[in-house]
C-alpha cells in the first residue's frame, strides 16, 4: 500500500499496565508512524484503535476489559472507530476468549508479535468495510525484541525508558508473567547503549532501566550478570545525566553493584526491590528465593554505601496460607526495614499458577483489613523517611507545571516516574523548562508522600 494513503487512517494507541507495556507502544507507534499511518491520541477521531493490555492481576484484567469495552463504544455505527485491536498480555493469555466474549475485537497480538502490527494494520485497513471479516489471531510464542527499535517515538516527558530484558526466571508460585512473557532474555548490550545514544541526542537526559528483573541482566546472554557493566558504560554517555534502576531482587542486589552505584555520580541513589512478604514461611511457599535475612543483610549493604539511597518495594496479602502471625510478622520487618516507599497487592489466584488451588485461602474481608493495615503503617515509615531529606540539596528532573501555574512539578534521584511521588519547585531562577535539571533545597516534606523545593 502507497503510504500516501494511510495519512487518511488515524489510528491511537492505549498503553496499559506497566513500563514495558508503555515501551512496547511506543514502539509499535514507531513502526505505524513510519508506515505513513496518522497516529494520534483520540479514540472518537480514530479508525483503528489498538489497546496494549496488562493481564498480571485480576484488576489488570479488569482493566483492560473496561478499556475494550470502553473503546467498543466508539465503534460504527455508533462511533467512528472501525477496528479493534488488542495486544500484550492479556491477548497472549486469552485470546481465544477475547475474540469469543467481546466480539467488537478484530485482532489479537500476543507478546511476541508486537512487531507484526504493520502488516496485521494493512490487513484491518482491507477490511474497513467488511465487518464481517475473518479475525486475527497471532499469539504464538512469548516474548522477545524483535519489535525493538533503537530510535523509537518517546511518549513520556523529560525522561525515557530502556528496556534491557524480558520474560522472568523467577518461578513465584503466585505470577504469571513466565507464562505470558516467557524465560528471561537479555538484550545486547550494544543495542541499549546505541539506544540511550539517541535518546541522549533528542535533549533527554534521564534514562531508566526495565526489565522483570534488572538485577539478573546478562546472566543467560554473558553466563554472569553484568548490570554493574551496562551502568558503567550508559554513564559514559554524554548528554545522559541520570540513570534510573528499576524492578530488581534481593539476591540479585551484589557487591560490585552496589560499588558502582555508590561510586558513580550518574547512577541515581535509587531501587525498587519487590520483597512479596516479610515472613519465611509465605516466601517460602511464594517459592522466593529471598528470606528475612537476606532482606534485612542486603538493606543494610546498601545503606552502609548510600545513606541515602531511597528503596521502595513491593508486597502482598492475602497469599494462600498467610495467617494472622504471619501478617504480624511481615508488619514487624516492615517497621524494622523501613522502605521509603511501598507498593501492596492483594493476592488474586491466577490460572496456570502453582498458587491457583491452594488450600487455606483467605477471605476477600480479611485481604482487604490487611492491605488498609499495611498502608496505614506505610504512611508513618514514609513520612518519617521523607523527614530525613528537610533541607538537603537535590537534583531535579523538571516534567511538568502545577494545574495553577504556580509550581514546576519534578522528580530528584528518589523519585521514579508513575509510582512515586513529586517534587513541589518554587523556581527562583526564572522560567525553566521540560527536561531541566537544577538543583533544589527541599523546604517542606510536611505533606504524607509529596515535597515542596526551592531552586538554589
């Protein structure tokens, strides 16, 4: 098809879930882009919509089952929107299901075929006028980069994501992502530092790493892991100014990694280590590798190299099994180890899991009494942690303006983007912009999560 045709195909692109997800978008819309596909971010306006799913959780799920839903609206006759595509994690998980129970789908992508989008939009674009026609169904295979490209549209302000891994080699009896997404999978080294190049180029100076587990990048490409490398050389970028680690676990967190985040000025005093729970035996039966020693010997590594390294984490309730002791438990390690921010889950069984039909399952009231619990208890460690950053100088990361107009609005080393809280910025520099990054004293951490500065 001549591309000057598809200018008159509008087609948006919904990305949900997590960074992955978001990143897979981008570059679909990429590759749609160069195709000669209009891409725009209105689905009234659009012909075909595609809509990148999460389906890790029963809420994910749901998720994306009241954004097709919602997209189904718009479509003809009643709307302007002809095709319906649904791709990522849940299409690769149901996808049979999803053509069968919302027949408004036209196509289903699954994790391995984000980079099929061109040719299965060629087709739909076909097909405009026949409702009636055959449906799409690629899901073979998980995962992959094949899709990836070096030089791809970034969505996101003042910062972009880099994906350095896919799939996971955890087995958590509770998680499906090995099921949908595969084993994990290192990305050539090279193509993420050609990568962070061109993002360099385009003015962005903050970068931040994703995959299932960072921590174990390069352990089945390189036979080791190599992180600690792949940060060295990003920092020798020029034009890269912070660099972000996300999604890492405890026994992946080593000596040599630790050494170059301490010692290397670019690399933010950062890391988000989802621990699931605080007692033995439900880590044990989550099948963890990690322990409370472990979490409690690797915290205080990494706080005896940077004080003020800033940990979030991630846990959940009501897993199978969890009895009243050992929630109590896991609040206690809490209160011991003092993450500066949490994230907290409510178990969902998922099919295909070890976790599924295990006995002992608890009751919806008590998972949510102990999901309130856990983040009435997080709100007294985050502000006492937040306490300890009154008054101290930081770099930060300017990515947007307060809804009055009154502040910048941004994110220094201890915050990572969408999960995290902000920074408040009275400038006393003048105008700033998008992107830049100055220095701020922190004036107020008197609100429960988010901070107010002052440019210095």
């Amino acid at each position: 098809m001549d591309n000057s045709i598809n200018h008159n195909i509008k087609i948006t692109l919904i990305a949900l879930g997590c960074s992955k997800n978001l990143i897979d978008c981008e570059n679909m819309s990429t590759e749609l882009k160069k195709a000669g596909y209009d891409v725009i971010n209105d689905v009234a306006l659009s012909d075909i919509v595609i809509i990148n799913t999460c389906g890790f959780i029963e809420s994910a799920k749901k998720e994306a089952i009241d954004a097709i839903l919602e997209v189904a609206d718009y479509k003809v006759p009643e709307g302007n929107v002809k095709k319906i595509v649904v791709s990522g994690c849940l299409s690769q998980r149901y996808p049979e299901d999803i053509l069968k129970e919302l027949p408004e789908v036209d196509a289903v992508l699954g994790t391995a075929h984000y980079g099929d989008i061109v040719d299965v939009v060629a087709r739909l674009v076909n097909e405009l006028a026949d409702p009636d026609a055959d449906k799409i169904n690629i899901t073979s295979g998980k995962g992959g980069f094949s899709h990836l490209v070096t030089d791809r549209e970034i969505s996101t302000q003042g910062f972009a994501w880099i994906k350095i891994g896919e799939g996971c080699l955890h087995r958590c009896s509770f998680c499906a992502i090995p099921l949908i997404r595969g084993t994990f999978v290192s990305r050539p080294m090279d193509e993420i530092i050609e990568e962070a190049k061109i993002i360099a180029s385009k003015g962005i100076k903050e970068i931040v790493l994703a995959a299932q587990d960072t921590t174990n990048y390069g352990i089945e490409l390189y036979k080791e892991r190599r992180l600690a490398e792949l940060l060295k050389k990003l920092s020798e970028i020029d034009g890269i100014e912070m660099i972000r680690v996300m999604y890492g676990y405890m026994d992946g967190i080593t000596p040599d990694l630790i050494e170059e985040m301490a010692n290397n000025p670019k690399v933010t005093h950062y890391l988000d280590i989802p621990i699931q729970h605080g007692s033995d035996k439900i880590l044990k039966a989550m099948y963890r590798r990690d322990n409370a020693e472990l979490i409690t010997s690797r915290l205080e590594m990494i706080r005896k190299a940077m004080p003020d390294c800033i940990i979030r984490t991630t846990v959940m309730v009501g897993f199978p099994g969890e009895t009243e002791e050992d929630f109590q438990i896991m609040k206690e390690n809490l209160k011991k180890w003092k993450f500066d921010r949490l994230g907290c889950f409510i178990f969902s069984p998922e099919e295909g899991t070890p976790a599924y039909d295990l006995p002992d399952q608890v009751d919806e009231e008590t998972k949510q009494r102990r999901y309130d619990e856990i983040y009435e208890l997080q709100k007294k460690i985050s502000a006492e942690q937040s306490q300890k950053r009154l008054g101290t100088v930081t770099k930060v990361n300017i990515c947007s303006v307060s809804e009055d107009g009154i502040f910048y609005i941004g994110r220094s080393y201890g915050e990572s983007p969408e999960v995290d809280p902000v920074i408040f910025i009275a400038s006393q520099e003048g105008e700033l912009h998008i992107g830049d990054i100055v220095e701020a004293r922190i004036v107020d951490c008197s609100d429960d999560y988010d901070m107010t500065a002052v440019t210095i």
